[in-house]
C-alpha cells in the first residue's frame, strides 16, 4: 500500500447498518418482498414492479434505450450522494 494517499490507507469506520429485515417496497410503496427469504425467493420484482427512484419502469431488454444497467444514486464521479 506504499504510494497511496492517507485515506487510501485507513481502516474503514464501523457504522451502524439500517435494518434490511423488510419490507421491501419500491417508490409507489408498493411491496417487493416483507422479509430477506421472500426477497430472494418468490417476491414481487417485475418490470412493472423494479421501479427507479422517481417510480418510472426502467427501460430493459427489448426496450429502447436499454437503460437496465444504470446505476442510480450516485454523482459522475462514482461517490454517493448524500442526502
């Protein structure tokens, strides 16, 4: 790790992590899954469903422009943005 920058070097800080036991709910609020089995099972994740942060469907496979693979919440740049 010689050469890189301070920050670079530095152990990441423990932070508290939210609960991530459900329900998950898209930006319509309505539910994907209510608990971590259904959401990798059998859950409600459509297309109809797999919403983006303003509740509009994501253009997939077969939709033009293709725009699955987007990442959102983030700036150019690749860091989060805080809110």
């Amino acid at each position: 790790m010689a050469g890189l920058p301070e920050h670079a070097r530095r152990q990441p800080r423990e932070r508290p992590r939210p609960d991530r036991s459900g329900p998950w709910v898209n930006a319509k609020g309505v539910v994907i899954a209510k608990d971590p089995a259904e959401l990798h099972g059998a859950n409600n994740l459509t297309k109809q469903t797999a919403l983006n942060e303003k509740g509009q469907v994501v253009n997939g496979r077969g939709d033009t422009p293709n725009m699955h693979d987007i990442l959102t919440g983030s700036k150019p740049d690749g860091t989060a943005i805080r809110r």
